[in-house]
C-alpha cells in the first residue's frame, strides 16, 4: 500500500493543486496543513502510529523557519522523507544546510505533476526492498525514456556492466533502444542528479508570479488584466469590447515581486542533488548516452 503524502503550505492554492496532483497519480491518501503546528501535530500522530510519511513542506510557511522545521520533524522520526518545496532563491550554503539536516530534495517552486511523479516514482524504487538490478519494472515507473547515464546511476553499476541487463530487457521486449538522449551533469562532482533553480533573468530572485497581460489596440496599452477594473483601459478609461477586436490577452508572463520586471522567459540555474553546489547552464558539462524507450505492452 501506498505511504500517506503529508503536504504542509500556508497556501490554500497551492495545497489544493498538489492534492489535485497527487490524486492523479493515484495517491489517495493524503494530509494537508496549512501551518507549521497543525503539520508538525499530524506527522507526531502518524509517527506514534508507527507510519513514516513522506512530507511535502514549503520552505517559507509565514509561521515557521524552514530549517527549524525540518529538524523538529527529524526528531520525531527520521524514517519519514522531507521534500522541501521553495520559490525563493538559496544559496548554495542554504541549500547545503537544508541537505545536510536531513531534507531529501528540493523542489523548485511553481510545483508541477512531473515533478511530484519522477520523486514518488524514486521513493517507491528506493524503498521497494524486493527491487533487483534484472528487473527494470520499478525504473519503467519513473518514465517510459530513460538514459544509459540514469540507469548506471540509479543501479550504482558502470556503464560496462549495465550492458549485460540492458541487454536482456531488450531481448525481453522491455525496453528498446532510441537514439543518445543528452544530460546535464554536475560540473564539481560529476553527477546526473541534478535538478532547476528558477529566477527573474533581471535581478537573479526567485521570487516571481505568472500573469496574463492584456494590451488595448486604440491606446496601445499593454497591463497585467488585473489592471482592467470593470473591463475599462487604466490608460484611456475606454471599455474592452471584444477579444481581438479591440483587445487582445498576452499568456505565460511572469512578473517579479521583487525588482517588478515583466518576462517571459524564466531564468534557470542548476542545484546538484549530490554535492549541493549551485551552476549556471554555461557551466553545465552535457554528455550523452544511448536512449531507451518502454515498450508498451497492451
């Protein structure tokens, strides 16, 4: 049976989506605490009732430090895996000590449904203690594409001796081999674990929200909607009267609480998973390895 998913965030929005999430991905049983003593109070009666749950907790709850909180949940059991999930940029020297405290990962915020299937799919693989190296089952759960370079990883084996398995999934109609899929790695230790650390491209801040913007043909003005109180033109007062007509909304922009900056196209670092230390894409070493794709088997 599936571990219980307790999800802790000052944001009902956000704790309503990752519900919506999790139930896609078939997890039914789930906790959701809006502040740092209603989570704390829920993990302690799981705790006592023996069941280690997985927590999903926001860094920057209002009541609560991150760091404070991870460690009071590690002392009431250190069996459960705390996946910090953060919209504020860290350091690397934040991000080392909520590692070393005993976090499991970061997740960069806005969460998405990859993002909660690709660390459940690992959790259940590295929890799954029947799990062997011959059988690929479990991986498959991850993702249907799965890399040479992942796999030799994920395994602990060389590149060399994977070989052999990959080998015998093929044969087995498993899996097939596509072209070289290539990877970020770590620069400073060389690992594939890696994963994204989203900023306003202007300032560096993590701190941004997605906005529609809608720009009036007659005027030429261009505003977040939320500026066009009743349907009237902050600049010209003029009411909107059809969409395309005189009007027209602009998606998928960002604007940055923190320097005000209007984008569209996020900026994006690197944090290895591994080491902890932070890169830029320019310093990203990129390698390729031979591609696998499941073979569905309906």
């Amino acid at each position: 049976m599936a571990r219980p998913i307790l999800v802790i965030d000052d944001s009902e929005s956000i704790l309503i989506r990752i519900k919506e999430f999790l139930e896609k991905l078939g997890q039914n049983e789930n906790y959701l605490e809006n502040n740092a003593d209603a989570g704390l109070k829920k993990f302690q009666e799981l705790a006592v009732d023996g069941i280690h749950p997985i927590v999903f907790m926001d860094y920057d709850i209002k009541d609560s430090s991150g760091i404070s909180i991870l460690s009071r949940l590690l002392e009431l059991d250190t069996d459960g895996e705390i996946i910090i999930m953060t919209a504020l940029e860290k350091d690397s020297d934040v991000i080392s000590k909520l590692i070393n405290e005993g976090a499991y990962e970061i997740l960069s915020k806005p969460i998405r449904l990859d993002m909660l299937r690709n660390v459940l799919a690992i959790l259940e693989l590295e929890n799954d203690s029947t799990s062997n190296k011959e059988d690929i089952t479990e991986l498959l759960k991850t993702s249907n594409r799965l890399s040479e370079a992942w796999l030799s990883d994920k395994l602990d084996i060389s590149i060399e001796e994977l070989g052999k398995y990959t080998e015998k999934w093929i044969s087995d109609k498993k899996i097939k081999q596509i072209d070289d899929i290539k990877e970020v790695f770590c620069p400073h230790c060389n690992s594939i674990k890696t994963g994204h650390l989203f900023h306003c491209p202007q300032c560096k801040k993590s701190d941004f929200n997605q906005i529609d913007l809608i720009e009036h043909y007659p005027c030429g003005n261009i505003e977040e909607e939320t500026a066009f109180i009743n349907d009237k033109c902050p600049n010209c007062k003029k009411e909107l009267n059809a969409i395309g007509v005189d009007y027209r909304k602009i998606k998928n922009h960002y604007v940055c609480n923190t320097c005000e900056n209007k984008f569209t196209e996020i900026g994006c670092d690197f944090i290895c998973l591994k080491c902890n230390k932070q890169f830029t894409e320019e310093d990203a070493i990129w390698k390729s390895s031979r591609g696998f794709l499941k073979i569905d088997q309906n």
